[in-house]
C-alpha cells in the first residue's frame, strides 16, 4: 500500500466508524423506546448520535489533549522540539503543527487532529529530555507521517466515538432498572438484553479501534519518517530507548493508548495476550524492517 492509498483507506475507515457509531446508537435507542414505549427516545438517540458524530470530527482533538493532560510547548522552553517539527514539516510539506508537551517522565509522543491543518503533535517530558536529536528528529518525522497519512483522523475519532458508546450503554442499562416502561408486558427480559448489550459493548468499543488502527500503519509511518529523515537509525533507536524504559507514564488509558509511538503501558504489556490485542506491532519487528529501509 502507498501513502495515496493509505490516505484514502483512512478517509474510508472513519466514515465506516462514525456510521457504525451512528447505527448502534439508534439500534440501542430503538430497543429502549420500545421498552419504554416512548418515541422521543428513538429521536433523542438519533439526534445524539448525529450531533456527536460532527462534534467529534471537530473537537476529538481537544478531548484527547485533556485525556492525557497536554500543555502547549513554547519555542523558548522546548526549543529543539519546536525546531526538529519546523525543518521536518517544511521539508515533508506540511503546515506546522501546534506542539504540546506532557509532563511525564516515560518516553512517548503521539499526533492528533482532523487534517494537516488541524494537527496537533505532543511529547512527553521524558522522550524530550532522553533523546538525542536524530533520535527525537526520527519520532517526530514517525508522527508527520500519521498526519500526512491521515492516520490521526481515524484515530482520534475513534477515542470520542468508543467513550461516547460505553457512556450510552452504561446510561439506557441504568434506565432499564431504574425506569418504568414496558417492563411488567415482558417481564425482565429486555433488562437482561440491554445488560448483555452493555456488557458487550464496552469490548465492542475496544475492538473499532483495534479495526481502526492497523499495525501495518505503524509499519507505514515507521517508514515513511525513515524517509523522510533519511536515517532511518534515529527512529530505530528512539523505539529501542522507548521499548527499554519498561515503566508505563503516570495516566495511561485503552482509550489513547493507540495513539502512542510506544505501548504507554510499559513492557508488561508485551506478553501474548498483549500481542494479540495490541495496535502496535512488537518494536523488534519495527525496528528491523526499519534497518532494512535504504
């Protein structure tokens, strides 16, 4: 796949998201207004469920820099920081983004934003103070690449949308038992369904972003910012500092964890069971296909 294909497969990706997001929440909806036997609640759903969908296109940015308890990075503070993402994102083309720091001692960083315009990239204190500059200028160029990709579009939706599920399910199930409805007509039975449907939605959430976010798109920006720095070593030996430090960063969410260039979760998260549901591929993996990029 080609940056041109994985730009468009991308694009594709989030609308299949924001319209799956949309049918289960009037699916949801529909199931409780039956129960209920009030038609404001299927209209109230769908209404919700359109109005988080715009909202998240514009503002999952926003949430995702409050997740993780960013701040703006000034030039003066973080200088090489704000000059290494100043020559790359002339030399890739891009618009400059806006840079934020996290004040954690684990090395990581991540990109968010709807488009190029809109793009935000973020580091911890950690990476910042641990790395050498062809180190950091291999992360950064590794998070231009999600943002040339349209990667972070994706991405970032997904975090809103699977929060705002988990919130909806936990909210009609909650109605459910405390509410009156249909209830006496047919018993406890759709109690029990909307308890199932609330369990399993919560996986469900997990499992849209892990169809969101491939790992060959790790893979894609891995070589991509090799190209773009054109030593692919920098970023090869960043993610071996990063893989090293073990120790995962102070508030580590499933919620962003996808957006990282490491696992924030440190390396206990590197068992099988890990591997089976994680969205980044082992860093060994990584970091030989990069030294395989001339």
């Amino acid at each position: 796949m080609n940056l041109y294909d994985a730009r468009s497969a991308n694009i594709r990706r989030t609308w299949l998201l924001m319209l799956g997001f949309l049918m289960l929440v009037i699916a949801v909806g529909f199931g409780a207004s039956w129960y209920f036997d009030s038609q404001g609640i299927l209209y109230a759903a769908v209404f919700f469920a359109l109005l988080t969908n715009v909202w998240s296109y514009y503002y999952s940015d926003r949430v995702v820099l409050s997740m993780t308890n960013a701040h703006p990075a000034t030039r003066e503070q973080y200088f090489d920081f704000y000059t290494v993402t100043e020559n790359l994102t002339i030399t890739a083309g891009l618009p400059m983004p806006k840079l934020y720091v996290i004040d954690d001692p684990a090395p990581n960083a991540f990109a968010t934003g709807r488009d190029e315009k809109h793009a935000v990239v973020c580091a911890t204190t950690g990476l910042l103070s641990m790395m050498t500059r062809p180190e950091l200028e291999g992360v950064i160029a590794h998070e231009l690449s999600h943002v040339k990709n349209r990667d972070i579009l994706v991405m970032t939706i997904a975090v809103v949308l699977t929060g705002f599920l988990a919130i909806l399910a936990d909210f009609f199930l909650r109605m459910s038992f405390y509410g009156g409805g249909n209830r006496e007509r047919e018993g406890n039975q759709l109690t029990l369904i909307l308890a199932i449907v609330g369990m399993i939605l919560a996986p469900l959430a997990a499992q849209l972003i892990q169809l969101a976010i491939s790992r060959k798109r790790e893979f894609l920006a891995d070589a991509s910012g090799a190209l773009l720095t054109r030593y692919p070593e920098g970023l090869a030996s960043a993610l071996e500092k990063i893989s090293a430090y073990g120790r995962p960063m102070r508030h580590a969410s499933h919620a962003t964890a996808h957006l990282f260039i490491g696992n924030p979760f440190g390396t206990k998260a590197g068992d099988w069971v890990g591997r089976i549901f994680s969205t980044h591929p082992p860093v060994e993996d990584r970091v030989k296909a990069l030294l395989s990029v001339r």
